[in-house]
C-alpha cells in the first residue's frame, strides 16, 4: 500500500532531500541518486517519491508510475553516457534477492561489462 511518506524510511527522507545524497535526476514521479556503496562505476538508485515496499507492494493503478521509473532509466543512461555502452537495470525483491531496503527501488548499473550469470 503506497504511503506518501514513511518515517521510518531512509529512502523517503533522500526523495524529500531531508538527508543528504547526490540526487541525479527527480521529477513529481520519482527520484534518483547515486548509491552509497556502488558495484560498477555508474550506480545510481531510482525510486518512487512514494513510498512502496517492495514491487508486490504495486498493482494495476501503479502501472504508469513503474513504467516512468524505466523511462528515467533510460534518460538517466543517456545523461552518464552509458546508453551505448549498455547498463543493467535491476529490482531486488525479497530475501532470495537480497533487498536490504524496503521502499521500491530500481538499480541503474554501467560502465563496465557484467556477467548475468555470475550474479
Ligand atoms: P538492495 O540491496 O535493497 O537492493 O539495495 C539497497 C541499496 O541502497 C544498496 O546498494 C546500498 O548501497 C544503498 N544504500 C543504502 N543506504 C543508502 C543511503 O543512505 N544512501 C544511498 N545513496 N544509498 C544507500
Ligand atoms: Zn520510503
């Protein structure tokens, strides 16, 4: 269930800039900045300006919001220049997947080749 805003949530605090990060891009969808500890030279995190668990967390009314977080992942590659190099976009959902922060979040991952099936 979509909340505006959770207290809790470190995410929601990066999205209403009340604590710092190095914000790339935002618009009244989304936000997204680069992430604290990166795995490939350009690692950027795209988030909902809501707050949204997870991607079980979405339905049908979201629909239009997930397909604006791809939108900006792909201007968001144009702006660092990894569109024709290629990038990765990557969501981790659960446990078996590794999600260590619950607010929705879309990784942006370039600058380097990466193996799929390494992961
Ligand atoms: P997950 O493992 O949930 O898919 O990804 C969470 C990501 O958030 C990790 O790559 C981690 O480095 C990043 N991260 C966690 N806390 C912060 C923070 O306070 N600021 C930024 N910029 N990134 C963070
Ligand atoms: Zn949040």
């Amino acid at each position: 269930m979509m909340k505006e805003y959770d207290q809790d949530c470190i995410f929601c605090k990066i999205a209403k800039s009340e604590i710092p990060s190095k914000i790339v891009y935002q618009n009244e969808f989304v936000t997204a900045f680069e992430d604290l500890s990166p795995v490939t030279p350009i690692h950027i995190l795209i988030i909902p300006n809501g707050h949204y668990h997870d991607l079980n967390d979405c339905g049908e009314n979201e629909a239009s919001l997930l397909g604006h977080i791809l939108l900006a992942a792909a201007k968001i590659a144009k702006d660092q220049g990894i569109s024709d190099s290629g990038y990765r976009v990557v969501v981790n959902d659960g446990p078996d997947a590794g999600q260590t922060v619950f607010h929705l979040h879309f990784h942006l991952l370039g600058g380097r080749p990466m193996n799929f099936r390494s992961q």
